[in-house]
C-alpha cells in the first residue's frame, strides 16, 4: 500500500512538473514489428525521465494515405518531448517497411505468380498493423499498458477509430484533418471488384498508382467495404476521441465526416476546428502548433 501511495505521488509531481509544454530530451530509435508475418518498420521516440522506474503513457500512430513515417517527425518529437513513449510506423509495402507477397494469374493465365503487395490502400492490412503496434507497445517495459492512445491523421485518422473501437487497450485517440472512412454507396461496385481479384480476372493495382488525383496508392476497393469507421464510432464507449478538423478544409465535408463521428461517439468527445487551416496547411505553420498542443492537451487529459 505504501508502495502503491508513493507510486502515485511521485507519479503526479513528475506529470504535474512537465506538462504539454514540457522538452524532455528525446531518443530516437528504429525496431522491428512483425504483423501477422511481415516486418513493418517502427521509429521509437522515448523521453529522458530521472525515474528510470517509471511507466510511460504511450501513443501509436501512422501515416494518412501515401504518406509515410518519416514525415510524423515533428508531430513524434514532441508528443515525446510532453512524457509520452511514441512510436510511429511504416504500413506494410510503404516507407521502409517490408511488403506481403500475393499470388496473381500469370500473363498466360495459365498459372500463378507470386509479386510484392505493395504501394496500396488496404484498410484492413492498415488496421492490422496498428494492432499489430499495439501488441508490440503493450509488451514494452517503458510503457504503462493502461494508457496508451492512437494518433492518425487524413485517412488514418479513420482507421484510429476502427481500430480503437475493436480494441479496448485504447484509451484515448487523436483523428486529425479525416474523412474518418469513405461513402459506402458504391459498396456493391466494390465487391463485384474483388468478386473479380477472387476468380483471378483481376490483378492489384500498380504500387504507388496514382489513380485518385495525386494521391499515391490505389485503393483495394474490396477491402474497403469491410472499413466504415463513422459508423463504428457508436462502439467506442470507453476510448476518448478528439477530431481536428481544418476550417477551410478542401476534400471533404467536415460535417458529413469527423462531426457524425464525433456527435456517434458515447465516450468523452471533442470537436475543435483549426483556425485558417486547410487539409494540407496543418502540417505546417500556425495550424501544425496548434494542432500538436490540442493533441497534447487532450492526451495529458485522458492518459495520465
């Protein structure tokens, strides 16, 4: 009891001493994950405390679509700076990340071939490999196992969500700039297209196609129906969820998007738009300062 007493007192002078604004120095790692086989690549970002004792709250988080690991840096940095363990990673076939192998018909259409899946959307391939992150995360001595959140941003920002209403390790997200999913009223086109990719009509997109507008990456649109994050927002009872959004924001409708979510959720939820920002402008200036200190604050809320 005693012990249990100091813990937490300590615990609360050292969280009460850093705060958000806090810069614990940071060290910078790479490690290895394996998800449901194939190695993805993770960045480890752990703050420097005197308690070497002390358990750490944690955060996951991933890129939007094409994106890739390396360019959450600054967001990583200083989640890590504020006291929590951080780690960020590279999907499967993205970044520096290994690839899964699929068969395909061959050009004769006589046979198979084996090639890299890679360079894709696939929701669920993304899914798994946040939970994959969360397996890994909850086995590392640093970390507190009962406070550990998701960040994602664009369309990871989506699959937090799916993610942390199916896993109730997760006790608080961050869904920044997201359609939070995608309209489903083509879902039967969808299926008809991997009824197709099931017969061996179809093969997989070319990796890094850009087949909507610039963005990398074609999506496997299959995979897809099975992904609709707004609606599981209604599950997420006991997770936290906070949803930036940009005011200006040029590629969806915010109010069609992270507000049904947010407005579904029977969790503590909040709704904050970033002043002047647009989708792609929160990465950087005014709107990537703000973004970062309501991320912090809102973790500093529920994870400590």
């Amino acid at each position: 009891m005693h012990y249990r007493l100091s813990f937490i007192l300590a615990s609360l002078i050292f969280f009460g001493r850093i705060g958000f604004s806090a810069t614990l120095p940071v060290d910078i790692s790479t490690v290895d994950v394996l998800s449901n086989g194939t190695r993805i690549s993770a960045t480890v970002y752990m703050p420097q405390v005197d308690d070497a004792t002390l358990k750490l709250p944690a955060i996951v988080m991933a890129h939007g679509w094409g994106g890739e690991a390396a360019h959450l840096s600054r967001y990583a940095t200083k989640f890590a700076a504020a006291g929590f363990l951080v780690v960020a990673f590279d999907y499967r076939g993205w970044g520096t990340s290994d690839s899964r192998m699929v068969q395909v018909r061959n050009n004769a259409g006589d046979g198979y071939q084996l090639i890299e899946y890679k360079g894709v959307v696939d929701p669920i391939d993304q899914a798994e490999d946040y939970f994959s992150v969360l397996n890994w995360i909850n086995t590392h001595p640093k970390v507190d196992i009962n406070n550990i959140g998701l960040w994602g941003t664009s369309w990871s920002g989506g699959t937090v969500v799916y993610v942390a209403a199916r896993d109730q390790r997760v006790k608080a997200l961050v869904s920044q700039v997201s359609p939070v999913g995608w309209p489903n009223s083509s879902q039967n086109q969808w299926l008809l297209t991997g009824g197709e990719r099931a017969r061996g009509t179809r093969g997989y997109p070319d990796p890094f196609k850009r087949a909507i507008g610039s963005l990398r990456g074609d999506m496997i649109w299959e995979r897809l129906a099975l992904f609709n994050p707004r609606e599981d927002a209604s599950r997420l009872k006991r997770c936290a969820s906070l949803f930036l959004v940009a005011e200006h924001e040029e590629l969806f409708n915010n109010d069609k998007t992270a507000l049904v979510a947010h407005q579904r959720i029977p969790a503590p939820s909040k709704y904050v738009v970033i002043p002047g920002a647009t989708h792609y402008s929160i990465y950087d200036g005014a709107g990537l300062t703000t973004a970062i200190n309501e991320a912090i604050t809102w973790f500093e809320e529920h994870l400590r």
